[in-house]
C-alpha cells in the first residue's frame, strides 16, 4: 500500500471531512463524532511513533501518592477533615 504525502490544504478538508463523520470506537455501543484536532492528535502520534503512538497512555500522575512521606499524608488528612466541604483533587 503506497501513501501519498498531502499538502496542507489538502490534509485540513481530509481532516474536516473525517470529523463529519460518526466512527463506533472499539468496545463502544454508540457512534461518536471525533473532533479534528483529535484526528490531528491521533496523525501525528502515528508519524512519531507507529501503531505504538496510537496506545493509550497510563495517566503520568497513577501512584504518585506513594511518594508522600507518613508526616505529609497526616497533614493532608488533617486538612481535608478541618474542611470536608472542599472538593479533593
């Protein structure tokens, strides 16, 4: 399978006209539409990286918690009972 190189121009209606449409995402029940800036977002990850660049990623922040030393997870508990109303983050 050849592939062709677009010009800019070219590339933005391609894009334009892949966001017109509706796509049934692996695992989903529902047709979705799916934004041009995510079609351009999905490109060039795929340029950068392959299939590999299309994964989805582990969220970078998973686990952080565990670095918090005994003394700072006391101060974080102390803080959020003086304050329960206040949204945790």
């Amino acid at each position: 399978m050849s592939r062709r190189e677009l010009s800019r121009g070219e590339l933005a209606a391609a894009l334009r006209a892949l966001a017109a449409e509706r796509y049934l995402p692996p695992g989903s029940k529902t047709l979705r539409y799916f934004g041009v800036s995510t079609f351009e977002r999905w490109l060039y990850a795929y340029r950068a990286h392959g299939l590999a660049g299309l994964a989805p990623r582990a969220a970078l922040r998973r686990g952080r918690a565990r670095d918090l030393t005994p003394e700072q997870r006391e101060l974080l508990l102390e803080i959020r009972r003086e304050h329960p109303p206040r949204p945790c983050r």
